[in-house]
C-alpha cells in the first residue's frame, strides 16, 4: 500500500493542488495530512475544502488550534490581534468547528513498524523538535502520553510542524518530518554557504509504502521524500489582501523563515553556536 502524507499547507492553494496532482498520477491509495492547513496564505477556506475532501485521515496542527480557539485578545499586542482577526476571517464557522475537533495523532502498523503521526510532538501540538535537537528530545519523539492512541514506543514518528523535511534514525527507530506542501524553509542559512534557493521553495510530500496493517518485521517498507515546483507568483497573486504579504513573500520566494531571531535563539538554547552555522 501506498500512503502519501502531507502537511503544513498554511493556505497555499497552488502548491496543494500540485501536490494532489502528483499524488494522483502516481496512483496512491490513501492521502493523509499531519495538520496546519490554515494560517499565512490567503486561500484557507479552499485549502480546507480540499483536503477534507481528498485525505482519509487529518490530525491537527498547532495554527488549526491557535486561530479556531477562543483567545483573549487584551492580553495580545496591536501586531498580534491584527493577525489573528486575519486568520480567524479566512475561515467560515463551519471549517472551524471541523478543525478544533480534529484528532491529535493516529497510529497504525506498516511492515512490522508501530508509526505514529503527529503534527510536531506527542505532547504539544506545538513543541519543537528538530535534527538539530540533543538525543534524549529527539527520543521523546517516540514516546507515548497522554495525547497519543496507544501506550507503546513508536517505532516510526511521522511529522510536520518544522517545513524542512529530514530522515533520521537512533535507537532502532526511525524519524521522518515530510516537510511542508505550502510554506517550505530551511532554517540553516549563511549568506556565504547557501546554495540556490529553488531548492527549499517546492511543494514537499511524503510516500509510505509498506504492508498496512502487518506487524511482520520481514515485509519491505519505503519512504520516498517528493519535491515539487509550483507557480509562487500566481499564489502571490491571490495574496494581495495579506496583511504580512512581505514577510510571506520572503517565506515562498527564499525559503527563510520570517523570524530568524527567533530560530537563533532555538540554536542557543540547544547549545549551538549560531556563527558556526
């Protein structure tokens, strides 16, 4: 069986449509989306659509909790609530009661391997944990709580939340982030070493191809990393009500996420030097 897997759309219409495309030619029996179809882009309400239409499973992301829960606005700055008014308009009430009530993670057996999907971590839709990370938080990546189906280790993590796909394996267990359908970054970035930015601005998905529903360790199982290019210009061109347009056209064109202070200070608090980046 082959299982596609996407995640982070953030509004992006275009690059999901490319995505789906794809996924279809390629004659794929399930599609599956790890959450944060909202947010950013313009096109919110479409992206819904067509992911509640085209995906047997959808989980949860952070920015489908953040923009359908109720937030107490005096406590957010001017910046801030302006965004959030933004966002939670993209939407009708309809989509939004469809995303607070979407599950936190589902688990299945493929060729032998228990695999969770998550949209960032088991505890949070919204804790961080990333190639860079020491091995005892990547370790927690695998770990059950109270938010996951079942009490076991994982042996297969599948998740989003950090727009730059990577595979990594420790402790007999692997790690697999698929990256981001419509906001891809690459958080590492030199002026000096950086290479051609079209590399990061693509659609990202991932295929999962194994034996669903085996717990037999002797049947093959892949995983297949796609990348895609989409027209950014006419998904900015339906983006002129943005009110961070800039900033998102920073993110489509350059793949640089729009805080890198932000990113910096998640360097020092693991222990990196940001200079020798």
């Amino acid at each position: 069986m082959k299982i596609a897997i996407i995640s982070d759309i953030h509004g992006n219409l275009e690059a999901l449509k490319v995505v789906l495309d794809d996924i279809k030619s390629r004659k794929i029996d399930k599609i599956y989306c790890l959450g944060d179809i909202i947010a950013k882009g313009s096109h919110q309400q479409e992206c819904c659509d067509l992911v509640r239409k085209s995906c047997e499973v959808v989980i949860k992301g952070n920015c489908d909790e953040y923009f359908t829960s109720d937030i107490d606005l005096t406590k957010k700055s001017e910046g801030e609530v302006k965004r959030i008014k933004w966002n939670k308009s993209k939407i009708n009430e309809e989509t939004a009661n469809y995303l607070r009530n979407l599950p936190f993670c589902h688990e299945f057996y493929m060729s032998g391997r228990l695999i969770r999907l998550l949209h960032a971590h088991p505890e949070r839709t919204d804790k961080f944990a990333g190639s860079i990370d020491k091995l005892e938080r990547l370790y927690g990546l695998f770990l059950p709580s109270e938010n996951t189906i079942s009490n076991e280790k994982a042996d297969v993590v599948i998740y989003g939340h950090i727009h730059t796909p990577y595979m990594q394996k420790i402790y007999n267990r692997m790690i697999v982030n698929v990256g981001s359908v419509g906001n891809a970054v690459d958080v590492f970035r030199n002026d000096e070493k950086d290479g051609n930015p079209l590399n990061t601005t693509v659609a990202n998905y991932l295929i999962l191809t194994g034996n669903y529903g085996s717990k037999d360790f002797n049947k093959k199982i892949s995983y297949e990393m796609v990348c895609l290019p989409y027209d950014i210009d006419k998904e900015l061109e339906g983006n002129k009500d943005n009110i961070e347009f800039d900033s998102y056209e920073i993110e489509m064109k350059q793949g640089k996420y729009r805080n890198m202070d932000k990113i910096y200070q998640s360097f020092i608090d693991r222990g990196i030097d940001k200079d020798k980046i």
